[in-house]
C-alpha cells in the first residue's frame, strides 16, 4: 500500500522513525509537511527563542513541505495550518491510506474531506487522554463521536489514550498499539563523549561526583510545574543533592528568584539544550522529574529519553505516559498532584531509595527493561497491522 502522511512539521521525534522505516521496512511512503518550523530558524514562544533543531529531520527518507499560507503559521489556531495545495499533491501522489496526526486545524479538515472525497481510508495517531479533566462536554463527545467514526484505523500510544478513543466510541478492532518510542541511538548510554561532557557539565556546576542530581528538562512553563519541583526541593533539603533546570520560557525568572532567595541552596539553571545536546544533559542526572499536570503533558516523551538513559523518573500520575513507563518503587515513583506535599514526598523517597547502591541497581535494570519495548520496531509492528487488518 502507498500510504500518505500529513504531519504538521519536522520533529525529533518523527523523523528518525520515518527514516528508520525507510531502512527497515518495505513501506511506500511520503511524509507531507504542513510547516517548516524546526529546520528553520523560527521563535517558539514557549522556550522564548528563536531556534531550529541541529539534528537532520529531512533526510532518509521521502516528504516535501507543503506551502503555508497562513499569516501567523502554528497549532495555536484553526488557520495556523493553512495548505492550498495539500489536496493537488494528495491527489498526484494517490495514496492508498492516509496516515494524519491530528485534527483541529484547517488543513487537516481538508485532509479529511479529501480522502473522503477519494474514498482513501483513513488512520489517525493521536496522543490525548481524559485524565485531569473529566467527561468532556456532550458537544463534544458527539462531535468527536462523527469525526472519529470517518477513520479505518487508530493507532493509540499507550493505556491512557487507548481509553481515550474507547470513551468516543472507538471499537477495539480498529485500535493497534503504536507506542511513542524516541531515537534509541541518539539516547544511548555508550554515545562517544556524552559521559565526558555530562562531567564536564557537572564540574563547570561544582557539582561533586558522590552529589546526587535531580533534574529537569523542557520548557520552563506553568502547565509542568516547575516551580513546585523546585517549592518541593527546597522544602526538603536533601543532604547531598543538588537541583538542576534545563530549558527556557516564561518560569524561567522567576525560578532564578526563588532559588537566589534561598542563597546558597544547591539549585542550578543551564539553558535550552538542543537535541544532540541532550543524551549528556541526562546523564547528569540520577533522577529526572516531570511534574505536569492536566491534559497538557499528553505522553511525556522526555521520560522516554531519560530511562533510554537509565535514569528512573519521578512523574505526575497525569502525566499520559505515566501508565506505562513509570511502575511506582519498580521503574520510578508516581506522585498525586491534587496532593499539596505528594510531590516532596515522592522525591524524597526516590532520593532515599536511589542512595542505595544495590536499589538504585535493582531500579535502573528495571528502567531498562521497560524501556526496550519502547522503539521504532513496535512503533512500526502498530502501523504495519493497521494497514494490514484495512487491506484484508
């Protein structure tokens, strides 16, 4: 089968595996990029700069870019995604399927109209959950209903999002697990120079080698809580542990604030890291944290590169990829948000148990294990079944 894929733009993310199924797999496919951001240089108002990715996400493998011509391109609205001429280069490619990441934009309404219109089915790959925030309207349980119902195939990355799709009355024959899997080469403990520069890192820090780190990475915004990590560790004032930020955004000052009022308390701030940068920003660490709340941490991919690592992960219970990756004193340690003190007590248990030598052993071959089943290979196996059970 020819299969079509429309995705908003280039990511980390999607790219290697688009590239690793071109090696790997006799798949026919072109990817159809509605927007050049991230291999141009172009301001993301949530880390607040201007950056592109410095790791290749167009070679390897087929897709064009699409020409937007929405005035202000991005998901932040309807028309961000804006491609006239999606429907022509649809239509001259004739695909068999198409493969859509997402919904909520124009183009990809039209993507939508187009296969229907052609009578080319349709697969979706979506990582919502329901978690957080209750049954949703019934408008919109049954404009969701409608829409979903136009798709052959829904490829779910994990249990919170399989739930998802059934609560839209999704069937499960038409569900295959593709879980989220990131580039295990990249995020690979035995990366030429990643351990020299993780230490190189830690002493520019003063952070002594028996130090343990706890560390987090991504976008300093409100949604993943930063500054309750950071109430959480000074609260707790753990002996011989030091706190550290990567990333930029709005938080980010007022974070520096909070820590310089604390003088001398163990915090540290290194700035946005760029892709290839980020295997030693994880091997700094003995525990990585993401504490967002909400529907906005829809997976959590950063998990998925920190435990590539080996580092066990303290996470939200409503982080989306919570069920899955991180079993609570087996693979990391799970916190309730709605909790006010859940977080600092979860964080000093990890702290504890990590202090450990044979625990954090017995931990960190367990991180493994749950990991290895998190690659582009699944990936793949969800996708392949998919266009299999619609060609039967």
């Amino acid at each position: 089968m020819r299969l079509a894929i429309v995705l908003s733009h280039p990511t980390q993310y999607y790219s290697p595996w688009f590239r690793w199924m071109r090696a790997h797999t006799a798949l026919q496919f072109h990817v159809f990029y509605l927007w050049d951001f991230g291999v141009t240089k172009q301001h993301d108002p949530n880390f607040g700069k201007s950056f592109e990715w410095d790791v290749d996400l167009l070679s390897g493998y087929d897709s064009e870019i699409v020409p937007n011509t929405a005035g202000t391109p991005g998901a932040e609205h309807f028309f961000g995604f804006r491609n006239p001429g999606l429907a022509r280069r649809l239509t001259d490619w004739k695909p068999d399927a198409l493969l859509l990441f997402g919904y909520k934009w124009a183009s990809h309404m039209r993507a939508i109209a187009w296969a229907a219109s052609h009578g080319v089915p349709l697969i979706f790959r979506g990582d919502s959950h329901l978690m957080g925030r209750g049954q949703p309207p019934l408008h919109v349980r049954l404009a969701l209903r409608a829409l979903y119902s136009r798709f052959a195939a829904f490829l779910y990355v994990g249990a919170a999002n399989r739930e998802y799709f059934e609560a839209f009355g999704v069937p499960s024959r038409k569900l295959f697990l593709a879980p989220h899997s990131v580039n295990a080469e990249l995020f690979d403990t035995g990366r030429p120079g990643a351990l020299e520069s993780a230490q190189k890192l830690r002493s520019q820090l003063g952070i002594g080698s028996e130090t343990q780190v706890v560390l987090f990475a991504g976008k300093l915004v409100a949604a993943k809580q930063p500054a309750e990590l950071l109430n959480a560790f000074l609260k707790l004032s753990p002996k011989n542990a030091a706190l550290v930020f990567v990333g930029d955004g709005p938080e980010l000052e007022g974070l520096r604030s909070q820590a310089s009022a604390h003088g001398g308390a163990p915090v540290h701030f290194l700035p946005f890291a760029n892709q290839s940068e980020m295997p030693s920003r994880y091997l700094l660490a003995d525990l990585f944290v993401l504490p967002s709340r909400g529907i906005y941490e829809t997976w959590g991919l950063a998990v998925n590169e920190a435990m590539h690592m080996g580092v066990p992960c303290l996470v939200s219970s409503l982080v989306g990829c919570q069920r899955d990756l991180v079993t609570h004193g087996e693979t990391g340690w799970v916190f309730d948000p709605a909790r006010p003190d859940d977080l600092g007590a979860g964080l000093s248990e990890a702290l504890g148990e990590l202090s450990s030598v044979a625990r954090r052993t017995e931990i960190r071959r367990a991180v493994g294990t749950r990991i290895s089943g998190y690659n582009y290979p699944q990936t793949t196996n969800g996708l392949v079944a998919a266009l299999e059970a619609m060609s039967a």
